[in-house]
C-alpha cells in the first residue's frame, strides 16, 4: 500500500507523493467547497449575509472550486507519470496548498493559449490511448499525462478560478442623503490567497462615496483604491488599520464597515497536523476519508460608529470615521469576530461529547444525510 502522508511529514509543508493520496486530497476538497456554498446560504438566512453579500462570497466559493478542480487534473499522476508534478501542501497552519502553487498556476495562465496550441486535442489524446491499448498490450501512462495536463489548461481558459491576487470590484448598492449631500452607498470587494498563512481570504467594504464623480467610472480615484486595498489585504494587519488608512488617504470615500472572512483552516486526522480540541475530536472520530474533517471559517467584522470632522492642516478639514471596537478585546481592531466550524456528522457528535471550552462560542454547521447543512450549537 503506498506509503501515507503522515509517514511523510518533515517540515511544516509536505508533498502528496502518490496518486491515491493525491486524490483523496482533492476528493475531499470537492467535498468542503461544495459545502461552504450551502453554509453561506445558511449564513444569509440567519441575516448575516445580505443577498448581494452572498452573491459576491459565492462568486468567490465557486472560483475556490475551480482552482482546486483544475489542480486536481495538474496532479491526476502524480507518482504514475515519469516526471508528474506533486501538489505541495501546508499540513501545520492551514491544510491548503502552499500559495506557491497558485503563483504557478497564475503564471500558467498567463501563456495558456501557447500551451494549448502545442498539445494535441482531447479526441487525439484518447484515440491514441485506445490503440496503444490494442495494439501493445499496455497501459498509456504518459498519453493518460498528457491528458490531464490538457484538461489543467483548459480549465484555467475557461475561468472562474481564485487567483493569488483578486483584484477589488466595485458594485453599486443605493444612494444615500447624509448630512444633507448626496452619496452613493458601494459595496467595494476583493480576495487574496495569503501568502503567509495559505489560506483564501476575501474581503468587503463598504463605502459612502460622496465624490463628484462615481467612484467605478473616476480613472484617476478607482485606479488607486484598487491599488491601496490590495498593498493592504494581509492577515497579519487589523482590520482598523486597513480602514482608517483608506479613510485618510481617500478624502471622498467613507468606509463605513469593512469585513474580512478567512477560508480555513482545514483540519483532518489523516492530512494535517493540529493541536488541542480538534485533534482529539478527528483522532476519536476516526471517520472515513469523506468525513474525515473540519473546515474553520472565521469572520472578522469592523463597523463605524460615527462620523466626526477633524482639521486637516491650517484652513482644511476632512470627515473622518470613528469605528466601534469590541469593548472585551478592543486590541483585535475590530468591532467583532464570529468564528464557525463546519464538519460532518462523525467528528460533530464527538465534538459534542467533548464539549470542549474553546468550542462552545463557536457556530458550528454539520453535514448531514444527502448533503444536507445543520445549523447546531
């Protein structure tokens, strides 16, 4: 049997060596990110989400699907192929594949018509396939390559995939009447895969633009705000530092709530590394492959509590936001954070038997029979 992936482990970043294991990785990631689109209806029902709120997270789940699908075909051989690449992994933090991996396939995508064209087509591919079957008797390994690696291709062609870099998109939402001028309400939004933690992170604003020209047809402001709130979009900075530095350097724009969700981590008993709670709960659980784990979704939220007027040099002054801070732990620079676990029913009910301290605050989301999402506490 080809060796496991805890027999592996080295460091804090492992590679899938073998097919099998390679696509019970990807098997189970078809599995969450197919889920996490049903958690954020169950979220936007509970009056978290707004519709256009969840609209925006689920164009952004669909394109997390999409990378992990056309992953999955780059590594369909891996460990059959002579010279198949192996999906690098982060086992400690985050359970995703290294940011590395998305920087490759970004650059992949940049020349994907050029691959293309010097592949054969896919009827070529699998008529090939079926005569060296015929005629020698043999398995077509490096035609079944070939083939994945044009299905790898081919998806990222067709799209919808998250990129390391998702730049900011701007949609209009109402217009507004504040203080007696005109407004226009827009929900600024933009993901990033962090580089430091390997995990997807998608972020909202937003913004009351009293500027006299609307902020997605001005091609001297939309330009720079893309360009700050991506030099901005770490986990390592709070969410009021990334604020206030767009209220201040953006004069029209009021950044009125910003929120930060955090894809991940993902934890299984059998691929990643994890301590406290959650590793007794997967080690008891001892689920089998499809429920063998437990996706983390943290939502960090800051919102404004109001509006004051500061001077801005000598005869100027400017509209600042004073946002409000959660009074507990008013060092986090947010107003709250609201943490959600989502498992299968397995490792739910040793969760729930254990009942550790660290998880009571938690919302937890169990999958159940046909797929179905359970809200529990």
């Amino acid at each position: 049997m080809a060796e496991t992936v805890k027999d592996q482990l080295t460091g804090d970043h492992q590679e899938l060596y073998d097919t099998l294991t390679a696509r019970r990785y990807f098997a189970k990631f078809e599995r969450i990110t197919r889920h996490l689109v049903r958690v954020a209806g169950e979220v936007e029902a509970a009056g978290r989400l707004t519709r256009t709120e969840a609209r925006v997270l689920g164009r952004y789940l669909a394109a997390l699907t999409g990378t992990f699908k056309a992953l999955s075909y780059k590594y369909l051989m891996t460990g059959r192929a002579e010279g198949s690449p192996r999906l690098t992994f982060d086992r400690h933090d985050s359970g995703f594949p290294v940011a590395q991996e998305l920087m490759m396939m970004a650059l992949d995508a940049a020349q994907v018509q050029k691959h293309l064209g010097g592949m054969a087509s896919e009827v070529e591919l699998k008529d090939r396939m079926v005569r060296q079957i015929v005629r020698d008797l043999t398995v077509p390994i490096q035609l079944q390559f070939a083939l994945s690696q044009r299905l790898y291709y081919e998806s990222l062609a067709a799209g919808s995939i998250f990129w390391p870099r998702n730049d900011p998109d701007c949609q209009w939402i109402e217009d507004v009447r504040r203080d007696g001028s005109d407004r226009k309400h827009f929900l600024l939004h933009w993901a990033v895969y962090d580089t430091q933690a390997n995990l997807p992170v998608v972020y909202m604003m937003d913004v009351e633009d009293s500027g006299k020209k609307s902020l997605p047809n001005d091609d001297r402001r939309w330009p720079m705000a893309q360009a700050h709130l991506m030099a901005q979009s770490a986990l390592g900075l709070k969410l009021l530092t990334i604020a206030q530095g767009f209220d201040k350097d953006f004069a029209g724009l009021h950044p009125k709530r910003l929120r930060r969700i955090t894809l991940g981590p993902m934890h299984s008993h059998d691929f990643t590394l994890q301590s406290g709670p959650i590793a007794q709960v997967l080690a008891d659980a001892n689920a089998s492959d499809g429920d063998d784990w437990a996706l983390v979704w943290t939502v960090e939220d800051l919102i404004s509590d109001r509006e004051e007027e500061v001077k801005e040099g000598w005869f100027s002054s400017a509209e600042r936001q004073v946002y409000k801070l959660d009074p507990i732990a008013s060092d986090s620079g947010s107003t709250r954070i609201e943490r959600m676990v989502i498992l299968p029913e397995r490792p739910y009910q040793v969760l729930a038997d254990l009942n550790p301290a660290g998880f009571r605050d938690v919302r937890k989301f169990v999958v159940g029979a046909g797929d179905r999402i359970m809200p529990a506490r």
